[in-house]
C-alpha cells in the first residue's frame, strides 16, 4: 500500500505522455483532461465540476492560454477516466496499474 502512494512516471515517460496528449488533445478527450491535469493545478474534481460546467469561470482561469469550445468538455465521470487512463497508459508506456494520483504527483 506504501508503494502505491509513493508510485511515479519517470521523467521520459511523463515527456512521452504530455508529446502525445498535445498531439492529440484537440480530438480525443482522455487526452485533454490528461493535459489539462498536467498544465494546471486543478484536480480531476474540479475538472469535472466548476471548470466543465461554467465556460465562463474556465476561460478566466485559463487566461487565454487555451482556446476549449464553451459547453460541458468532459462527458463522462470519474471512473471512467480513471478506466481509460490506465488502459491508455499500459498501452502507450507498458505501465500497468497507473493512476491519475500517479500523475499529478510525477508533475
């Protein structure tokens, strides 16, 4: 149990997953998140909550840094990221039971 809170990306693998999550970030959801997670301080809750629902709060917050569509960005709920999260990862990286925790603390 120790392990698992302590568990990080390598710096290549973190390099690795954020050249993907550019590339793929204007089509693919998972992706989005995924970046969005690493390029701000937000949780996965607030990225669920306030940020995807009020378009308005979410482009001040940004600042112009990014351009995302007004409406809901994530459709689905927190498992079901957290599901494709760790599918994604074993198939991009050959890292078998990742988690999103994993990946805000390997920031």
């Amino acid at each position: 149990m120790t392990e698992r809170k302590t568990k990080k990306f390598t710096p290549n693998q973190m390099d690795e997953i954020r050249t993907i999550c550019r590339v793929k970030s204007e089509t693919d959801e998972l992706c989005l998140f995924i970046l969005l997670l690493l390029e701000t301080n937000l949780r996965p809750r607030e990225l669920l909550g306030w940020f995807n629902r009020d378009p308005e709060q979410r482009k001040q917050y940004l600042k112009d840094k990014y351009f995302l569509p007004m409406g809901p960005l994530f459709t689905k709920k927190h498992h079901a990221y957290l599901s494709r999260f760790k599918r994604t990862v074993e198939k991009w990286l050959r890292v078998k039971n990742a988690s999103l925790e994993m990946l805000i603390r390997s920031k």
